[in-house]
C-alpha cells in the first residue's frame, strides 16, 4: 500500500532537512512518496530542498504565499498513494509515529485517521494555555454540531483513504483549512478514528504560524460549512 506524505511548507529552513530525514527513515517500514508543496519560501527553504532533491520525491514550489490549505490542495492533486498522509514541515509531529495512524486503515478498515495530541501516553510539551483554550472551544462547537467526539480537530497530523477527496471539494487557503475538512468528511459519515500521538510543540520565537485570528476564522468556518458546501 503506497502512502502518499504530504509535508506543507513555508519558511522552515531550520527543521526541513531534519523533517524529511525523519520521514525517509519510515521507508524502512512503509512504501512512502513524498510530496513538499512550498508556499513560496523566501527565507533559503527552497535553496536547501533543490540541494537535497534526494529527501523528497516532488517538490511543488507556489509562484505566490497562499497559505497551507492552498498549498496541501496543490498536492492532493498529484499524490499517487492509496493513503494521503498530512506531515507538518516543523516536526511538532514525530514520523516515527506514523505507525500509529497507519495501523487503523490496516486493522479497522479506517477511512479517516486523526492523531489527538490529548488523548495519547506519550511525551508532550507544555505550551500556550490560549492555543489549548481555542482549541477545546473550536472542538467542542464542531462536536456539537457534527454529533461526533473529536478530542483535537485542530492537529496537523491526519492521513485519509485518497477517495475522500475526490468526495469533498475543498475551499480554503489559509489555516481555516484543518476546519474545512473536519466539517466536510463529518457530513460524509465515513470510519474515523482518533489514536494517540506525542506533540513537541514551538514557540513563535522558534517559527510558530498560526495567530488568535485563525481561531477567529476557524470559528467562522465551523458555523460556514455547518450550513454550506
């Protein structure tokens, strides 16, 4: 089973390479491809992936920053894998875990898998009471609203059967993303399951992105895709 690992990313020279090493270790257990869709790095991201071309198997370089919905679209289109599986560039997420949210399209005949930074054993680091605050409220309006029980709707780390997409025509651009997706496959009432993942979470001194108005928005979207398409 091929999987397809999707690593969006913008200005993340300093863990790049480490990332996409890390990845290239899973090899030794799954028949991966891996796909780098830059959002238009300015900082030397671009210069050391064209210098390590080996990492990756494509890179998809953006002519303008969109934002990581746009650049993750870019590559659902071209990825080749039964299982599409979504890899931070910034290694809040361990790909050594990646056994973890592959096992349940194996054994339970997933269609969707989320890795929940709150319900796992292993290590996490303690980090921005605010961003665990918008967090709980944004997953706790998308479960009333959906009738599901996510713990983390808000993780970069997922990985979907690839046929969900051709099911769901995804709109947004920006970090409104991640709600986008929740709220569509939730109306589409496939297997989703949840599995327990460590999370080495960054400060914004260290590149952290996303901002209070992306909760903002996120909120927005919830209420947008409860309604609308």
């Amino acid at each position: 089973m091929k999987i397809s690992v999707i690593v969006p990313c913008f200005n993340e020279k300093d863990f790049i390479l480490k990332t996409l090493t890390n990845i290239n270790l899973q090899k030794q257990k799954f028949d991966l491809e891996i796909i780098i869709s830059d959002d238009h790095s300015s900082d030397g991201t671009l210069d050391l992936l064209e210098a390590n071309n080996n990492l990756f198997d494509v890179l998809i370089k953006s002519e303008i920053n969109q934002g990581k919905g746009a650049a993750l679209k870019k590559a659902f289109e071209i990825a080749k894998g039964e299982i599409i599986l979504i890899q931070d560039a910034d290694l809040e997420y361990d790909p050594n875990e990646y056994s973890k949210i592959i096992n349940p399209f194996l054994t339970k005949d997933a269609d969707v898998v989320y890795g929940s930074r709150f319900t796992g054993s292993g290590p996490n680091r303690i980090i921005y009471f605010k961003n665990r605050v918008a967090n709980f409220i944004l997953t706790l309006l998308v479960n009333i609203l959906t009738d599901l029980n996510f713990s983390d709707v808000e993780t970069g780390f997922k990985a979907f059967k690839k046929n969900i997409f051709q099911e769901i025509n995804l709109k947004e651009n920006s970090f409104t993303f991640e709600i986008e997706l929740t709220m569509k496959i939730a109306k589409l009432k496939k297997k989703i399951f949840e599995v327990g993942i460590s999370y080495n979470g960054r400060t914004v001194e260290e590149g952290k992105k996303i901002k209070i108005i992306d909760g903002i928005k996120a909120l927005y979207c919830i209420f947008k895709y409860k309604l609308f398409n």
